[in-house]
C-alpha cells in the first residue's frame, strides 16, 4: 500500500534490519541463476544418519492413528507440549542434577522467538521512564539479536580482549574490567558457542558472568543453540550451567531440524509462566511437531549420545578439514582463525586490511562466493570506530566440502589481491 502510515513497532520492525537486507541480499545471489558457494548461512548440515533417525520416527507416528492426530490434530498448552517438557525435565535433572521440573520449561517456535520475547521483557522502557538494555559481555556476537527491540538502542557491549595464539589462531576474551552493571541493566547475554565466532567462553568466564548478573540481580541468558547439553557442537570439554537465574536457551534446529522451529526456555518458574503467557497471546501455542518428534530421543537420553557421536564428530570432521585448507591457501597472507571451538562457523581475521571486509564480500559474492561481512556482528559497538570490525569475515563449512575447500580457495585470491593493490 503506497503512503501506509504505520505505528513506531510497525516502523522499527519494518525498516532496513541488517538481517532482512543480508537474508534478502544472499536469497537474490542464490536464486542468480548461476553457481553459487554457499558459505554465508546458518543452515546446518543434512547429518544422514539423524535423518535417518527422524524419518522413522515421523514414519511410526504416521503408521499410528492417535500419535498422528496429536502430532497435527491438537492445541497443546501455551507451555508447549507436556510430554517432551517432562522427558525433558527429567533428564536434565539426572544428567546434571539441577533442580527442575516440567514448570522451569516453555517451548517457543524457535528460539529465535524466545529471544525476541525474552529481550523485550527484560529490557526496554521501564516504569518511571527507566530504559533498560541488554548487556552483551562479549562481542563480535549473533546478528539475530540485533534488530529484536522494540526500542532502538536495544544493547550495550564493550570490546572484548584479544588472545593472539600459535598458528595464526586467536580467541576473544571477555573483559571483566570493562563491564560495567547498573539501573539500565536489564540482562546479560551470551552466545556458547557464539555465532559468528566458534569462541566457547570457558566455565570460568560463565562462572564469573553468573556471578556478576546474581550480584546484579538481573538474569543471565544463555543461548546454547550450537552447545550444550544438545546439539553439542562444542570441541573442547564444557559443562552446561544452569540456576534460578539462569535462563538456558536450547533449540532443535541445529540437530538437523531448523524447519520445526522448536525452542527450549530453561528458567524459574516465574518467567518460564511470563513465557508462556506471551505464547498464548502471540500464536495461542507453539508448534508440536518438533517436540513430538524428539520427545522419544529425550525420554531416553539418545538425544545427548547422538550429539555426542553423530553431530559433533560431523562438524568436528568439516572444521578439521576446512582448516587445513586455509593454511595451505593463505600461505603468506596476514590472517588469524579465531579458534574454532565449536559451531558451524570459521570467523576470519584480517589485519589492517585495505579494504573493508564488506567490499571483500562484494568481491567474493562477484566470483560466487557467498561469505558474511563481519561488521554485521558488532551489536552494542555501533558508535566504536575500531578497525577490527571491518576486518572480519564469517565464513560457514557445515555444507559440501569441495565447495568450501573452493570457496576458500577463492577468498584467499581476493584477500591477495586486495593487499598487493594497496602496495603491500
Ligand atoms: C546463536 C544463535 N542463536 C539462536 C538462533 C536461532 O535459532 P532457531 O530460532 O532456529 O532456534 C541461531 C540461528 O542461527 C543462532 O545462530
């Protein structure tokens, strides 16, 4: 409709989000008609053996009239569907000894929802004109959360530290010195693994982040999409944590199932029933399928043994391999990997690149390559002029190996080249 006027949410949740324009720019590279390496999405790999798994499932529930009928046929409650949160809460329980039970779960459709619904909860305009933000401890950090707010200037982060490691490896830390808490702190919140680094913050920085949030008062959210307890596409030993003020956020998308659209919330009573209540409003319930689906692998705990011995060692393997082609293909060029540690995803850093890393994106999508410009993942730092957030890429390799072995092939020609331009 041409002249529509729309409401301040209708504005904010139209205009030019990054993530809208990237989405939109990547489907038109995609749908160009011609040969694209698809290296810029989030999409997990196809993992043939858990398909295998989910399709006889989904087989048996259609062999069987009354598991069919609630797989299609009902409303569950706003909380989700009972049977999956019980299996759930149960095996949480046993696993990791937390003290829970079915009413610290809610299910969402996707965790991307979750966030969205989280978020604005926990952070916005408050009584008394109080305006709260979501505190990032660390950044580069998930481009999702960037464009959630119903409020603009929806989060504060400060730069994180940087571990420079043996063979052009790096890690971000999270600066304790520069976080600071106060009034407009609304949240802390933090990708484990993040997305688009691979970074896996250690126990210790998640034992020192619960601190500081329980010594605050405000939750600590983390978004466990990638980790543990599933889909544990983490490669180093970590544990899971989880209290009363701890809002845990899982998901099965990254299993192999994003097109189910399940999310988990892990939290007190209190927010898990505020979660719920905003389901009911929002879409009267969320979806069962997902959760009807992977309700048997949580009852008997398969769902941790095939994150442990399908989905790992799949992304372990890609990774593996990926790395061992940037070495051989970035001979003598300036670059560092930060350490991959867990996630589907390879976050490059160029030092003092003459171009800015959107420019090497323009020139890796004309060569058909599609990467992601790592200035999209700076949310909370949009005034800080730093450099490194142009000098980053994000590159995925859960898909076909030849195409990222090509793929990296190629962003080494451009970097090359974009250096010997500058004379260097
Ligand atoms: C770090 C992170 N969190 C959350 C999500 C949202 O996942 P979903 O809504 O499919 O559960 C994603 C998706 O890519 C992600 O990368």
């Amino acid at each position: 409709m041409v002249g529509m006027e729309l409401s301040e949410f209708g504005k904010k949740f139209t205009d030019k989000a990054g993530i809208l324009s990237l989405m939109d720019d990547m489907g038109r590279a995609m749908g160009g008609g011609r040969d694209v390496i698809m290296m810029g999405g989030g999409n997990p790999g196809y993992v043939p053996e858990f398909q295998e798994i989910v399709r006889k499932r989904l087989q048996d529930i259609c062999a069987d009239r009354k598991a069919f009928q609630r797989l299609v046929g009902i409303y569950n409650p706003p909380q989700g569907v009972q049977g999956f949160i019980e299996n759930l809460a149960t095996l949480l329980h046993r696993e990791y000894g937390w003290q829970i039970g079915p009413e610290n779960i809610c299910l969402t459709n996707g965790s991307q929802t979750g966030f969205f619904l989280l978020f604005n909860m926990f952070a916005g305009v408050f009584s008394g004109s109080v305006k709260k933000k979501i505190r990032l401890p660390l950044t580069p950090e998930y481009i999702g959360y960037a464009d959630i707010g119903l409020d603009r200037d929806f989060f504060v982060a400060t730069r994180p530290k940087i571990d420079c490691q043996e063979d052009h490896l790096f890690k971000y830390r999270v600066d304790f010195d520069g976080i600071t808490l106060g009034e407009e702190t609304g949240a802390i919140c933090v990708s484990r693994p993040t997305n688009p680094t691979g970074n896996v913050v250690t126990d210790e920085e998640m034992a020192r982040l619960d601190e500081l949030a329980r010594a605050h008062r405000v939750p600590l959210i983390i978004d466990s999409a990638y980790g543990v307890p599933f889909p544990g596409i983490v490669y180093s030993d970590v544990q899971p944590i989880w209290n009363e003020n701890i809002i845990l956020c899982l998901s099965l998308s990254k299993l192999g199932l994003p097109a189910v659209r399940t999310g988990i919330i892990v939290a007190n009573r209190e927010i898990v029933r505020a979660v719920s209540g905003m389901n009911a409003i929002m879409s009267l319930a969320p979806g069962n399928f997902g959760a009807i689906l992977a309700e048997k692998m949580v009852g008997s705990g398969e769902i941790l043994s095939l994150s442990k011995t399908l989905i790992r060692p799949f992304y372990q393997d890609k990774v593996e391999k990926a790395m061992t082609v940037i070495h051989t293909e970035f001979a003598g060029i300036s670059y560092r990997i930060h350490r991959p540690e867990g996630a589907m995803f390879l976050w490059l850093w160029f030092e003092e690149l003459p171009i800015t890393s959107l420019q090497l994106y323009e020139r890796l999508k004309k060569r058909g390559v599609l990467v992601i410009s790592g200035h999209y993942f700076f949310p909370g730092l949009e005034g800080d002029s730093w450099s490194h957030k142009d000098e980053c890429l994000r590159v995925t390799y859960s898909q076909d190996e030849q195409q990222v072995a090509a793929g990296i092939t190629i962003i080494a020609e451009e970097v090359r080249k974009a250096f010997s331009e500058a004379g260097g």
